[in-house]
C-alpha cells in the first residue's frame, strides 16, 4: 500500500527499481515520485546532448572569407 506524506516533506528513502539500491525519492503532492539519483543522471545527460549539439552547430557554419583577398 502506498504511503502518504505531509506537504513539507521533500524526500523519503525508498528502493528504487532503476538504481536496484535504496535511494532519495521526491515527494509529489504527498506521494513518492522519482528518485533523486536518476533524475540526475538524466539531467547530466541531456547537458552532454546540449553541448555536442552546439559543438555540430558551430561545425557547421561556414568560415568567414577575407574581405579583400
């Protein structure tokens, strides 16, 4: 059965399928949410996506010719 928090309460330790470990979980509205260790990695994630997006964007543009060659 699933356990109910008070609205202050941030985090709770549950095990977490993913991680397969006990971990730090949100709590959403009272209820558990996420683990806090995966919502991490996938924050680390998409920040590397970013950046190899920029570095093909910047690879892209054309260099610049000199003006009077």
């Amino acid at each position: 059965m699933s356990e109910h928090f008070t609205r202050a309460t941030v985090s709770a330790a549950f095990h977490c399928g993913k991680c397969g470990k006990q971990t730090q979980h949100r709590i959403d509205s009272g209820r558990k949410g996420p683990c806090l260790d995966c919502i991490a990695k996938l924050e680390a994630q998409h920040q590397v996506i970013d950046i190899d997006e920029l570095r093909r964007k910047l690879k892209a543009e054309p260099e610049q010719k000199e003006l009077f060659a």
